[in-house]
C-alpha cells in the first residue's frame, strides 16, 4: 500500500477547518434568509431590466436561485471541511 505526503500542514488544516466550518454556518444562513426572502437581501439580486424587479414571480425565482447558490457552496465548504479534517488526521499519524 502507497503512502500519501500530506498536502497541507497541521496548522494550515486546522486554519481551514476554522475556515470551512465558518463558511459552512455563513452560507448555509444565508441561503435560509434568501429562501424565506429576507427583504434587506434584495438588493443583491440582479435583474436584466428594471421592470423585472417589479414581476413578483421573477422576483421570488431570484431568491431561490440565490438560496441554491449559497447552498451549493456552503457544500462546497463541507467538501474542503472533509479534505481538510482528513489532512489533519493525516498529520497526525505516524508516515514512517
């Protein structure tokens, strides 16, 4: 069986667990108050045209656009988290 070099150090997988785990808590907020629609988040929604802003249905479709991207990278953050944590484990282990 081949033994992998660890890619980060175990400072550097602890920072990005910190990191991954806030990042996770963040977005994965953040799409739930783009899901429920939170009025002080619609200025980051971006229309093509002014008069789209006032069509509600388009309105509500740019909410839950949002909510599935904050969502696909809060995900994206437990992947990084996964790797990490298995960096750190990795670390700690005896290579030799």
């Amino acid at each position: 069986m081949v033994k992998l070099a660890p890619v980060c150090g175990p400072k550097m997988s602890a920072f990005c667990m910190v990191m991954s785990v806030w990042g996770i808590i963040f977005l994965g907020l953040l799409g739930v108050f783009f899901y429920l629609q939170a009025v002080t988040l619609f200025p980051d929604l971006h229309f093509a045209d002014e008069k789209d802003a006032l069509d509600n249905s388009k309105v509500e479709a740019a909410f839950a656009e949002k909510a599935n991207q904050c969502w696909i990278a809060a995900g994206m953050y437990l992947v990084t988290l996964i790797v990490v944590f298995w960096q750190n484990k990795f670390n700690t282990a005896s290579v030799f």
